[in-house]
C-alpha cells in the first residue's frame, strides 16, 4: 500500500503561526523532507517534534524526487516543509508534488502561513483579483518580464531579498512609473514587521534613505489605464446586455 505525503507549512515569523493539526501531523510521520535541516531542527524542537529529518532542497530537489517516490511507494508517510511559509510557493515542492500525483501516492496540503496574503490584504490595494510573481529572474529575462507585466491591470505581488530591494524598486519606477502606488511588506508576522506605503518614487527615497533588512514582499498596484478601461468595457457590454 502507498504512503502519503502531508506539504506542511511553517511560521513564516511567529512561531505562535503554527497550527496544532501541523504539529500533529510533524510528529506522526516516519520522515520529514526539510529544505533546511538546521532551520526545520530549531522549529522541531520548540514543538518537542522528534522525528528524524532528511534534507530537500532545490539544489538536490531534482536527484532527490525518485527515491522519495520511491519510499512513499513502499508504504512510508513523509511530510514536506520549507524555511517558511508553505512549500512550493517560491520554495522547493512542486516538483515532489507533481511526481506523487503521477504515481498514484495521495498529497493533502495543510492550509496556514505563506508571506504574500497577509501582505497583500495589508497594502490596501485591491486583493479580490491579483497576480503573484514570486522572485522575478535576477538577470536573463528579468526586463522582458517586467515589460509584459507594464500594462497588467491586476495588482502584482512579487518576493524581494533585502539586497536587491532598492534597485527592484528603481526598475520598477522606470518600467511602471514613480506615481503607480506600491506597498513594501517587510518581516511579515515578526517583531520589526513594517508596512510602507506609497507611490514607487515614495519608496525608492524611503529607502534609499533607510537600508531594508529581513524577508520582503513588494505588492504593486496594476496598471490603472488598462485597469479602467476593461471596467468600461465590461459596463458597455452589461448595458448592451441589458437592452437585449
């Protein structure tokens, strides 16, 4: 009889965000898949979890996905969790994911932290529709996705390292423009958790004048021209609609 796989997420902050059910499920497991066995070691230990741990990480992930397969074929119930948040988002999981759906071995997810929604619904841009971009590429292709993304009408939520946070933003003013209203999300659920609000050219002073640290989420309202005129074209066609 096949195994089972549980994609667990974790505090992305706080370690008050860990559901009770996850910790459950981390302690019932023959194994936990960890993207980083000393970050996952700490967490483990706090919720007096000991079950053994094996490394899965996206420089391993590919070599490592057959002989995970392959256990959970054979009867084992493993768990998968990342440093943070939920895996497979802009973590390693979706490959695992995909290849235990090809194989007949069932996956359940369990619902909790991921950084982008808290972020997201705090920027007090609209949320109902949006698109998530993750990191964008760090060199080849990163203009030419940011030139596709210059007329998307939705709200935009995009991963940033504290590093590269200032020259994102500077990219964004030339490709967006300074006045397109943006949000920078810093240490979602952390102690120094901050919001900054503003335009893009707001951002890029704030901080260019203050050094980020900590994980980042930039939430980058859509392009308000198209935005405005799909809404007139969907309020023509319900008029014409309506007379019919």
């Amino acid at each position: 009889m096949a195994g089972k796989l549980y994609i667990v997420p974790t505090p992305v902050g706080n370690l008050g965000d860990m559901t009770p059910r996850a910790i459950e499920v981390l302690k019932a497991v023959d194994i936990v898949l960890a993207e980083d066995t000393r970050t996952s070691g700490v967490l483990l230990k706090h919720f007096g979890i000991e079950t053994p741990m094996r490394s899965h990480h996206k420089f391993n992930e590919h070599e490592a996905v057959a002989a995970v397969v392959e256990r959970l074929q054979g009867g084992e119930v493993m768990a998968l969790v990342s440093d943070a948040g939920t895996p497979g988002i802009s973590d390693p999981g979706f490959l695992l994911s995909r290849e235990c759906r090809r194989h007949g071995i069932e996956v359940e997810t369990l619902p909790g932290a991921t950084a982008f929604v808290p972020a997201l619904v705090n920027s007090g841009l609209p949320c109902d529709r949006f698109v998530f971009e993750g990191f964008l590429p760090q060199k080849k292709g990163r203009a030419t996705r940011l030139e596709e993304l210059k007329a998307q009408p939705l709200t935009m939520v995009f991963y940033e390292s504290p590093m590269r946070l200032l020259k994102t933003l500077q990219q964004f003013v030339e490709t967006f423009g300074a006045d397109r209203e943006a949000s920078v999300v810093r240490e979602i659920s952390k102690l120094h958790n901050t919001t900054h609000n503003g335009t893009l050219g707001e951002l890029v002073e704030y901080f260019t004048a203050n050094v980020p640290r900590g994980e980042i989420v930039i939430i980058v309202a859509g392009c308000p021209i198209v935005a405005a005129a799909k809404v007139d074209k969907y309020a023509a066609f319900k008029q014409k609609s309506a007379k019919v």
